[in-house]
DNA sequence: TGAATAGTGTCTATAAGACAATATCCC
DNA sequence: GGGATATTGTCTTATAGACACTATTCA
C-alpha cells in the first residue's frame, strides 16, 4: 500500500466515524455491582446496603451504580465502592456479567458484577454508620458448581431478602473464592498486615467451609515462599504467642 | 404489614415502574464477542472473520453482535456464532467483560466476551466458504497471568492483525482453558464423540503447550472416572490401535 | 519380521494427613 | 506449675513422573 492510498483510507475512516450516529441503535443500560466480602470470627459476611426506593424497595443489595460513558468498568466498580461504602483501595476484581432481560424490572440492565476482599478491621468505622449498611452473615452451601440457596442474616440471625439476582451474585463470588484459594494469593487480602499461620488458616477454612489439617497447611504455605516471618510475636494470647508473617508480594506459589 | 398496605405499597412500586424513564441516562453500546477456539495437528486455532468495514476494516474479528434489548447475553453470543459462522449446538462460556472507553472508536461498546470450544471435524464445512472466515492459528505465549504478545497467522504463517482488543479475548480465552483443563471437562469438547486416551493427551499438550508423562496421563484419566470405554479400537493405524472411549457426561472428578 | 504405538508393572520422589513430642508464654 | 497453643519430627498414604517391559496390529 502506498502512502497516498493510506492517507486516503485513513481519511474514509475518519468520515466513516464523524458520521457513525450511534443514537440509531435502542440500548441497554450498564451498571456494576460489588460483592465486598470480608470474614469475621469464622464467618463470611459481606456489606449490603437496604433499599430506600422503588424498585426492590426494603431489599438488601449490593453497592452498585449505573457505568458512566467515559468511564471503565473497574473505575466504577471503584467508584461504587467509594461513595457507598467509604472503602477504597482494597482487592477488587471482575466477578461475571448477568443480563437477563427481566433481571431489573425498571428496563434492561446488564450488570458487570466485581468481588471485593477487605480485613475488617478497616471496614470498623462502617459499624457506627446508620442501619442501612450493614455487615451480614453470608451462607453459601455449595458443594460444587451449584447448590442451595444463599442465605443473608442480620445480626440477630434474622434471615434478609436480597434484592434482584443478588443472591446468584453473591454465590459465585463465594464460590470464585473457593476456587481461587489455592493458587492465588487471595486470603491475605482479608487479613492485617501482620498475622499468624493461624490466622491465614482460619481464612482459609473459613472461606471453604471445612476444617484443614494443621501441619500441612503450615508446611504448604513456608514452602510457597509467599509468607515471611517478621520475627515479631503475638503478645498477652494466655498461651504461647505465634509469630506474625507478612505477605511477600509477587512470589510464585509452586 | 397489613394485607391493605401491601397492596398500597405494590400500586407504589408499579405507579413507579410506570413512570421510570429509561432514556434519561446516556448509555454504552453492549456486544457479545466469541473466541471460538479448535485444535487441530498439535495447534490451538481460532475462527476469525476479516472486517470488510470501518472501523478496524481488513483487521481480523472475533464474530461478534450487538446484543438485543429483550436477549439474553448467553442467546446473543449463540446467535453471534450462529448466524456469523454457522456453527451451534457447541461449549459456549462467558469469559469476561471488556470496558475500556476507547476500545471501540465509533462509540462506547461495552464488549461481554465468551469463549466456545468445538470438534475440528464440525468445522470443516466451513473451509470451503470465502476467505473472509479462517481459522487462525494462535500462539498465546503466556506463562502465568500474563506474558508476550498474542499471534494470529493465517496457513502461509503471515501474522495477521486482530482488531480491536480480540488478541486480548483470544490470550484470555486460553488462558482460561489451561487454568480449567485440570478440573474440568472440556479437553473433551475438542474432540470427536470417541477418541483414544493419546487423543486427549495431544489436546492437553496442545492447550498446555506442555508435554505429558503418558503414564501418569493415562491413570489419572481413567481413575477420574470421566471416561468409558466402548469396546471399539482403531483401524488401519499402522500400528497396534488404542481403544476407543468416550466421554462419561456428569462424573465426578475427584 | 520389523516398525510403531498401546497398555502394564514397578520404583522413586513429593506432598498431604495423622499423630506425637517438645517449646514457650501467660496466668 | 498448669493451661493453652506454637512448632517440630516422624510415619503413613496417595499421586505423579521415570523407566522398563510386554502386547498387538499393519506394512
């Protein structure tokens, strides 16, 4: 191809797109939504906020907001994140994307649905928010791929409605984990800093809902090389303190 | 709540629902694009159709489609493959969500990749249609996560371009097959209804792009219990011929 | 009969689970 | 010292890789 004759395409192009009317087309609408999870005493919870409006009104939903247009989609996810929750800065990925078309009763909206991981320690000043964000007991009893129904409580053991196909959400999210646990280095994400094999292995049993052996977790993880001893101890636990590791960026587990 | 305002409140939500107006926000454009990916002679290839319009004309696609306001995703991807490249009936799985802004020059498009595995031998009608649909042979030099850069070449070995970001979907689609190929069934979706255990073992390797211990391949194949003999062996292989199995649809493996 | 690959048996290395013994801190 | 958990060591079992050997078909 010459150079005149790239020119010319190159500007045909460019007419092709000044004049590319993209109004012509009737379109769905985009939102994200965010699964934050984190894990407390045992236990898989994650942040939901009540409805105050139509439609789903009183349910329980993720945090979620409609995609602007010049915006990404992990940019939003983030920025949902932000002004519901106050949370930034945490583990926060692509989950999946649920269209069906009556999924939202308003009009169709395809949601791009992301997972979020955070130590509870940093989610503390959410507690003393008002009670349309809370914190709450998941319950996924999947065995493998699918299986019964997710189940949100309140703090009282109260069982919650979940809003749209947010339960669904939830459960992959859960079950994402599960399958990730063991070649990614997921489960720091919902610790401190610092923190004992213990600590990482009660994550881990937490998230897979079944108890691990003690010693060959331990081994498994020194032999990853993803943990490093600070040569710290836990202090006043009425027994023998462990010591605290840190979680090594970036090495390669096996 | 009283039966009274319950039914107060639904005439609330449906008095909304009514006056919901859709068209107050601006939205992206949603489309489903499809990796459709075979293995043929120990390569992994993928069905690409040449633009022959602006924007990205000449550049190699995934098929792909506008995704209907009253269709599911997972219809519109089956209507994609269908009506581009006249395969259906195949493994067809959502992948991921592809958001930049500026992926798309005419317009915000927000692409939902898929991926669909197909028998070699399904696709043979369509070598004989115009040059305009090919399959691509594609190397996906990825160790981990990420790695090099992904190449389509077309049977003379001359690198093709991808439009858009489809080297992205194409290295991701593989990516996803080798991190699914150790627990799930899909090395089978690749191949004819009977095959012989080196027949799986070469899509392995192919997908991998890894030799396997032949041994080691062999029992864990049969003890996974996904496949059952027929009883049928090869013919005229020039050789002692292997047994023909097939595969064991909803077997556990371990 | 020889080429070529199928299929089987055995040994070794590695990793996980089970169990036990010892170490250390806090009260 | 006693309670409680951390940490280390050893044995057993399951599995993958390596290697060698036998079996079978076809040219």
């Amino acid at each position: 191809m010459t150079k005149h004759s790239k020119k010319q395409k190159k500007s045909a192009e460019q007419a092709f797109l000044a004049s590319y009317d993209a109004s012509r087309f009737p379109k769905p609408s985009v939102s994200v939504d965010v699964a934050l999870i984190t894990a407390v005493d045992g236990q898989l919870k994650a942040l939901l906020t009540r409805r105050e409006k139509f439609p789903e009104k009183d349910k329980w939903s993720l945090p979620g907001t409609f995609v602007g247009l010049e915006e990404s989609l992990d940019i939003a996810a983030e920025r949902a994140l932000r002004t519901k929750t106050g949370v930034s800065g945490i583990f926060l990925e692509q989950l999946y994307t649920f269209g069906l078309p009556q999924r939202d009763p308003r009009t169709r909206v395809i949601s791009v649905a992301y997972y979020a991981l955070v130590n509870f320690e940093k989610l503390t000043r959410l507690q003393t928010q008002s009670d349309r964000i809370q914190l709450v007991e998941i319950d996924v009893p999947w065995d493998g791929e699918k299986g019964g129904q997710v189940r949100a409580k309140d703090k009282q053991g109260k069982r919650l409605k979940l809003a749209f196909d947010h339960a669904e959400i939830l459960g992959l999210a859960v079950l994402r984990l599960r399958g990730k646990l063991d070649y990614a280095p997921i489960g720091f994400e919902l610790l401190p800093r610092k923190f004992t094999l213990r600590n990482l292995q009660r994550i881990h049993e937490t998230i897979l809902n079944k108890k691990k052996n003690k010693d060959s977790f331990r081994r498994r993880i020194l032999a990853s090389g993803l943990v490093v001893p600070t040569g710290e101890f836990e202090v006043s636990v009425g027994h023998r303190p462990a010591e605290l590791y840190r979680f090594k960026r970036g090495a390669i587990r096996k």
